[in-house]
C-alpha cells in the first residue's frame, strides 16, 4: 500500500483475489479496506472478480463490498468498461462463460466495436500466457486463448493485465499465439497485437515457473514458500 501511494497513482486497477483465502464477507474489512484505507479514500481502484472471492456465495461478498461500473445489458458489477485520460479499460469476468454465445462475451465484441482505434486496455483474472508450475494448464488459459484473443487482436486491444499466477509476466506484442514483434523492432511501438502482463505477486509466496516461453519478453524469478 505505501509504494502505491509513493507514485502517486491517477487510478489503479486490480487482477482479482484481493481478499484471501475466500472473499469472505468479514476479511473484506481487514485484508482490503484498512490496509488500503489511505489508497482508495485518494484514487478509484477498479477491482476484477478473482476465483478466490468465487469460494464465498459465488463471489457475493465482492459484489456487496464495492460499488463498480454496471454498463451491460445484464447490470452486473462482475464485468464492465470505463474511460479514464484516453484509455477504455474493461474489465472482464473470467469465472463465468467467455464462450462466443455468452452474454458476457457479445458485450465484450460490442464494446470493443466503439473504441475506433482508441487505447484500450483489458483486465481480468485467469492468464491466457503463464509458465507458472500450477496454473500454466489450467483451463481458462484455453479459453481465453480461444474466444477472447481473437477479439483482443480484431479489435487492437493494447495491453491485457491478468492475475492468478503469484510471479510477474510480460509478453512481446502476440498475434495468434506467436510474438508478432520484439524490442529491437521498430514495428514494436505499434504493435499490431496485445501486450500481456500478469501480475499476481501482490501477497501470496510466489510461484516457480515451470518453463521458459518464447512469447515472454520478462519473467521474474520465482520462489516457492513453503
């Protein structure tokens, strides 16, 4: 919370799974709003829907604890889009179906038709690019891969920050699961796919990685605490 506020953020998003073990209803107060108290009572922090919150009434105690966006045809706080300084962030429900025949997954094609070029940042939980050992394959990596790139891509989605992993990632500009351009590429400052952070070291020991991937521009180096 203090290096937060040392560089004196406009607003901060969130990747999920602020409150552990299981977004129970009374740890909201000591594990998220006191330690935070100074941060969110200056900034807006715009908090994604992570699978540990999910353990508690299917993520009821998240939902009561925030006031959030509720800008889809559903009204629901668990996905949503905002504008801020230029950049259209949305932030995405990774829990739930992303399938293309999901309300939430045709609200994402629809938002993302608005935006015209305009920067554009995504957010969610799950991590479709990871080399951590215990979620690398994890399920929701495939889908997102499969019905959410797609559109990242279709649509010049620029950076898509995701959590879950305890380790920081962060991909070349990828197209089709295959890095489209790298640093020493003067086609990199317009890269023509979406950058992907993960960043999940916000508490938790974190993770050793299980491999190295091509894809990945940095990873951090990862312990496991026993």
């Amino acid at each position: 919370a203090a290096r937060l506020l040392a560089v004196t953020p406009d607003l901060a998003i969130h990747a999920g799974d602020a409150v552990y073990e299981s977004g129970e209803a009374e740890n909201f107060d000591p594990r998220y709003f006191q330690p935070y108290a100074s941060l969110v009572s200056r900034i807006n922090v715009y908090n994604a829907l992570g699978n540990h919150e999910m353990f508690t009434l299917h993520g009821q105690p998240y939902v009561d604890a925030f006031y959030l966006p509720s800008n889809n045809p559903e009204g629901t706080e668990r996905y949503y889009s905002f504008d801020y300084g230029g950049v259209h962030f949305i932030c995405l429900d990774t829990n739930q179906a992303i399938d293309p025949e999901s309300a939430q997954r045709r609200w994402l094609e629809s938002d993302l038709a608005t935006m015209g070029g305009a920067w554009t940042v995504v957010f969610h939980h799950h991590s479709p690019y990871t080399t951590s050992w215990n979620h690398a394959y994890d399920s929701e990596n495939t889908a997102i891969r499969m019905h959410l790139s797609p559109l990242y891509e279709r649509y010049g989605v620029h950076l898509v920050v995701t959590g879950h992993s305890h380790c920081y990632e962060r991909t070349y500009p990828v197209r089709g699961d295959e890095v489209v351009s790298r640093a020493e590429d003067p086609s990199y400052v317009d890269a023509q796919g979406p950058i992907y952070i993960t960043t999940g070291g916000g508490g938790g020991g974190l993770y050793p990685r299980d491999a190295t991937h091509p894809n990945n521009e940095f990873q951090s180096v990862y312990w496991q605490e026993f």
